[in-house]
C-alpha cells in the first residue's frame, strides 16, 4: 500500500458490504424474522443516539435498508484512496463515490458526490476532490471514509420518502424524485404503514402517474418493486417511531426493479407522549348523555340580562327543552322560576351535562364539584384559557376532567344546540329547525355563519357544535356519534387542526360509508412550519399532507365556508348516483359551455350520446338546436320542450345524473320551469327512478324564488352561477366513490 496522504485515508470502524446486487423487483423476500431484524435496528439507532447524532450516515442507512429488505446498490466504505481503488475494481464497472460524514447532511450541497466514476486513476481522482470538498464545506467535519457505490442503470427517478406529522404521525410519501423533486412538488401522502394496494395506489396518486406507465416509447417501470419500496420504508418507520423522517432519493425505478441510489435517515430528538385514547363505546356512551340529555345544569345561572349564565338559561328555557333545567348559583334562590342551587353537588339526582357559564379562574374548582357528582360532561363556554396564554390553566381542568372521567367540550366556546332534543345550550340566538346536518366549528365566528347561513336557507339541522380550544372532546369524538346518530344524514366540520389525525380518519372511514363528511380546512396556504433535514420533510406541508389523508379517508375537502355550508344543505337532498355518465340539458348555449367547463373541473364525465339517444332527443329540440351533450334546446322553446327533454334524461337508463341549464324567457317563466322540473323528478322517484339533478339559473330576481322551490324539492339549484351546482354534484359523486358504487345513507 503506498504511503497515505491527509486526504488518502480517513479513520473509520465501519465497513460496508461488497457485491452487486439485483433491484429490487428481482430479489427474493426477505424471511428473516421480524425480531432479529428489530434487534439489529435498535442496536444501531441506539449506538446513533449514545453519539450524540440524529442523522445516520450512508453505511448506517444501508444497515436499515439491509434490515427491511429495501433495495439498494451493492457498496464499499474506502477509508484511503487504495480502498477505494479496490472497491471499484470489485464492481467492475462505472460507480458512484460520495463522502461519508455525520456532520454534512446534504452531500451534494458540499461537492461530495461524483458521478460515473471508472478506471483506477479516475476514482484517484474524484476520492481527494471529494474529500478536498468536504473539508472546504465544513472544516470541522468528521469525515468517516468515502463510499463506493455501483452505479445504476438509467430509469425514471422517483422518491420514497416519510416524515412524523405532528397531526397524523408517520406518513409515507411518494412522487417524481431526482433534483427537481423540491420544484415539481409531484408527491402524494399516506398513513403509514401502508399495505401492497395502497402502496400501489400511491403510483396512480400523482401528477405524473403516466410517465410510469411509459411514455413516448419508453418501457413501463417495475410498478410492484417500486410499491414494495414504498411498503418496506412505511413498515420502517411505522417500527422505529424515533425515527423522524426517510429520504430515499432518488430510486431508480426500471422495467426490472427498483433500487434507492440514496438513504438518508434522521432522528427525532424526543418522541411525544401518545394522547389519552378513549374506545368506540365509551364515546358513544358520554356522548349520548351530552346530546340527548335528560338533565341539565348551568353554573353561572344568574337572572341578570347581559349576562351569558342568563343567555344561556333563556335559550334552555325559551327553547322548550323538556328535561330538568337545574340553575347553579351560591347567590341565588330562584332563577327564571327554578329552584338555584349554591353548587351541583346539591342538585338532586343525576345530571348529564354541567353547562359553565362563570369566569375561567373559577372553572377548575368548580369542574372539580362536577367530577365529584358524577357528571360526564362539562361545557366549557368561558374564554381565557390556552387560547389567551394560559395553557396551565388549560392543563389543569384537562387533568381535572381525566382524574373524574368528565369529557369537557371547549372552553371558549358558543355552546351547543342539539335541536331533536329542543336543546339550545349556546349564549347565542336560538335555532330549532330540526333536520339532517350536523355542523362543528373551532371558531365562534365560523359558529354563528353557520347558524346564519342555515337559518337564511332554512336549512334543517340536527346539531350545531362549537369545539373552541378542544382540551378534550373533538372531531373525532364527534364524529363518531354523528355516525351513528339517526336523526344526521350529513355532517360538515370547520377545523383549523386536528388534536388526533389518525383518530379522525379511523372514525371518518368508519362514518363515510354512511353519510357524507364534509371539512373545510383552514390554513390551507400555510407552508410547514417546521424546518426539514430531507427533500421528504420540506414537501410535506401541512396542508399536502391534509390534502391527500382526508382524501384517502373519504372527506369532502371544502375550498372555502360557503361550500362546506352548501355541500352540507345539498348532499342529502340529492340521490346518490349509480353511474358516471352526467347529460347536460340547457336552453343557452353559454351556459351549456360553462357547465361543461364545470363538470370537467370536478372530475365528472359528460356522457358521450349514442345515435339512438342523440335521434330521441333531436325529436324535441327545434333544427336549429344542438343535440350531443350538451343538449342545447335553445332559450326560445315552451315549457313542453324543457318537459319531454328532462324526461328523456331520466327515463333513459344510461344517463346516470342531471345538469339543467335555464335562461329567464317569458316564453318560459323562471316558476313556470321550477314547477315542471320538481313536477317530473317527483313522479320518476315515485316510480322508483331516482337520479341527481342540479340546476343552473340565469335570469332577473324571479330565478331566486324558483331555485328555492327546486331545492324544497329535490333539486339543487342555484341562480346566477354554472359552477356551484355542479360543484356539489362533483361533491355527492365524490362520496358515493368513496362510500362505494352503490352509495347508501343519503
């Protein structure tokens, strides 16, 4: 061995296995047992931590990978330029170099990877040029040796990475990968772990899905091996939680395989404490006592008005709630004529629901009064809580509430209506028309749009709940009992975060098949907040994980408040459809191009008509119409026209769902058109032909009240706009897609 330089030899204790190795596609499975790679893992990441480090250096990365059979090309450490030399020679062929350091994270950000190295003076070479670097980048750097790496063959880069959400936990990411893979953003999300179909649902996820499939003569890759790659980092992590984020980029995916030309591993620096679980029953059976109560107090009662005790007692009283209503006040004797008591301990009998309507510095003491009584609930309307700073005070009543087995719904909140039980527990105005959407809000002031929006419409509601701070009860717990609740046929959320995302989904999976979820989101610009140490970790921002999680949960993601209130009034009005094939019907050819427009951009299908379906519906149009979809009937045709073409489109088995477009004519009056369209869709679902129709209409004021007699009758319709009708129509086919084909609950 020739004498070594500075930059020809490097200390190192790690060495890394030689040999080439087939991708990933080729290989055989690996049958190790699950504990004896487990044991391997934590010795490593273990010895890892007692270094002070969190991010493994490449030998350690391919331990892991080695470990989970994730595939990765045959590599040498080379402590000095000979060892390098020798590696090479191993290979046989062009190989990869890149320097081996726990201080410099991103290699090729310090010029210490060099590409198609071959030939023993090349790799003399690119050994001392990447070492030089590296000492340029960061002086004080450990280098560890550089690593020899057999070089792939060329294919379609992609990444497969994960990251610890701090709402969903371990998700596991896929999409085109390379350098660029920070400037298209092409990834797609999923809860890890990840089973073989979702892995492999993952490819079909992103933007770019057709490059795998092959484009412009190129060969499909390997989509199996590239799902499996997926699966093993998702299994990885899902075992390892202290393990924060995995970067496998990029993976070579070819016709024959895929293998991750690159590993890069980091630690958490601390694991959070799992939050308190509670079972499906123990949910349903406090909620049950919370919404359909039979007794209820209010401490902070008080008869003076102005104050939210006596808003609140009002609202109870005034709203004919029928069970006990149990004043608590230490100054008052009678209030509203009912007997006041000095604190719940004396209420006689058992109480559902202690509703709190006092300052929040008293909240603690008297929460504790409530948990002695034996109370499940406590309503926690008072502000001051974590949302002004004071998250101790926050803390203390949660662990008030967990010593008792008192779920606590808020603090800073309106309060709650549950209008089956003419239960108006809120400070605000009352609301009693009782129907099938439930609606939730962090917000107070999202609360009272909605209360507004549905007393406006004259939507019917089954719930209004305002959630505030979520100390305890929340989306999750809500959604569980809306679930299952008779009297809800549609639940709509406004959240800001969520305290559990895997609770919600479990409970949103469990919930969809039934009835439509509908959420709006807020923060849906907002960039993660949180610095990344992988390409994984700067895509994964909130919201793209949001995104693709309650999409795979079966949510209705609302872009904006009106539409989550509309989704939420519209979806159980419609019938769910049992097909794709959407026939637009419209008297202005302007309109038909706009509703067209509208259909494509919520992923419908205009139905391609048939000779003998385009003939039927020629037979009503005048020769100067359109047929084909859209079927234009012209704005100057009488109502019969309108009449025999709605009929054909839902007498025709083939067309699967309505889009009517109507022009204001005095041929044709606005209610003259209302009332045979809710006249024909009637007799059809009396003959058990139930399809949905949405309806668009342009024309002076009168389209108002016609589009309100529609909706009072079964048809979504809306004046001076082509896109919200069929944006909820998009809305219902998005949940009978996720629900199943043949749809159910609505």
């Amino acid at each position: 061995m020739t004498e070594d330089t500075a930059e020809d030899r490097v200390p190192t204790d790690h060495r890394g296995s030689a040999g080439h190795r087939e991708l990933a596609g080729d290989r055989a499975p690996d049958n190790r047992a699950p504990d004896e790679r487990g044991r391997k893992v934590r010795a490593l990441l273990d010895a890892v931590r007692a270094s002070g480090r969190t991010a493994l250096t490449a030998p350690e990365g391919k331990v892991l990978a080695d470990a989970y059979g994730i595939a990765v090309p045959g590599e040498e450490l080379a402590t000095d330029v000979d060892e390098a030399v020798a590696c090479a020679a191993r290979f046989g062929g062009p190989v990869v170099m890149k320097i081996v350091s726990p201080d410099i994270l991103h290699k090729t950000d310090a010029g210490g990877v060099v590409v198609g190295v071959e030939g023993a003076a090349d790799v003399r070479a690119a050994f001392h040029r990447i070492v030089g670097n590296a000492r340029a980048h960061d002086a004080k750097a450990r280098i560890e040796g550089v690593q020899v790496q057999e070089l792939l063959p060329q294919g379609q880069e992609v990444i497969v990475g994960a990251v610890t959400d701090p709402t969903f936990g371990k998700v596991v990411a896929f999409g085109l990968g390379g350098v660029l893979v920070e400037v298209l953003k092409d990834v797609t999300f999923r809860l890890a772990p990840v089973g073989p179909d979702e892995a492999l649902s993952m490819l079909d996820s992103i933007r770019a899905a057709e490059v795998l499939r092959g484009v412009r003569g190129a060969p499909a890759v390997d989509r199996q091996a590239v799902a499996e790659q997926i699966r093993r980092v998702s299994e990885l992590v899902s075992d390892f939680p202290e393990i924060a984020e995995v970067d496998l980029n990029p993976v070579i995916a070819t016709p024959r395989g895929a293998m991750a030309a690159d590993i890069r591993v980091i630690l958490a620096e601390s694991v959070a404490r799992p939050r308190r679980r509670y079972g499906r029953e123990e949910i349903l059976t406090s909620m049950r006592r919370l919404m359909q109560p039979s007794s209820v107090a209010v401490i902070g009662a008080s008869n003076e008005q102005g104050k939210i005790g006596n808003s609140v007692m009002r609202n109870l009283v005034d709203g004919g709630f029928c069970g006990e209503i149990h004043p608590v006040n230490p100054r008052g004797d009678d209030i509203l004529g009912r007997k006041a008591y000095k604190s719940v301990t004396d209420v006689p009998g058992e109480v559902d629901v202690a509703v709190f309507a006092i300052p929040a510095k008293f909240v603690a003491a008297a929460l504790e009064e409530v948990g002695r009584k034996g109370i499940p609930n406590a309503v926690l309307i008072p502000s001051g809580f974590a949302e002004t700073g004071e998250q101790a005070l926050q803390d203390e009543i949660v662990a008030v509430g967990e010593r008792y087995g008192v779920r606590l719904l808020g603090p800073n909140i309106y309060g709650y209506y549950s209008t089956w039980q003419n239960l108006c527990a809120t400070f605000c105005t009352p609301y009693d028309v009782k129907g099938g959407v439930a609606l939730t809000s962090q917000s107070g002031g999202i609360g009272m749009a909605i209360l507004g929006f549905a007393r406006a419409t004259r939507t019917g509601v089954s719930a209004i709940v305002g959630l505030g701070n979520k100390s305890d009860l929340d989306e999750d717990d809500l959604l569980t009992w809306f679930g299952e609740d008779p009297h809800t046929r549609c639940i709509a959320m406004h959240l800001e975060d969520l305290k559990d995302g895997r609770a919600f989904v479990e409970a949103a999976r469990a919930t969809v098949p039934k009835k439509p979820v509908v959420v709006l989101k807020a923060g849906r610009t907002a960039a993660g907040a949180r610095a990344a140490g992988s390409h994984t970790g700067a895509l994964a921002g909130d919201d793209a994980v949001y995104e693709d999680i309650l999409r795979q949960a079966g949510v209705i993601r609302a872009p904006g408040l009106n539409e989550m209130l509309e989704y939420a009034r519209a979806l159980p009005v419609l019938p769910t459809p049992r097909g794709d094939n959407v026939v637009i019907i419209t008297g202005a050819g302007g309109s038909g191009v706009l509703l067209s427009d509208a259909v494509t951009d919520n992923g419908l299908s205009l139905m391609e008509i048939p000779p003998d379906l385009d003939a039927a519906f020629r037979e009503f149009i005048p020769p100067f119409g359109a047929a084909g979809n859209p079927v234009d009937i012209t704005g100057g045709e009488p109502p019969s026209t309108y009449e025999a073409t709605i009929r054909l489109g839902l007498a025709d088995p083939r067309i699967h769902a309505l889009v009517l477009g109507y022009w204001h004519t005095i041929v044709t009056p606005p209610m003259v058109f209302a009332e045979l369209t809710a006249r024909v869709v009637a007799e059809f679902r009396e003959r058990g032909i139930e399809k949905p129709v949405v309806a668009s209409l342009a024309g002076d004021v009168e389209v108002e009240e016609a589009c309100q007699y529609l909706f009072e009758r079964g048809v979504v319709a809306y004046p001076y706009t082509t896109e919200k009708p069929v944006a909820v129509l998009g809305a219902k086919y998005r949940w009978a897609r996720a629900a199943g084909s043949s749809g159910g609950g609505s």
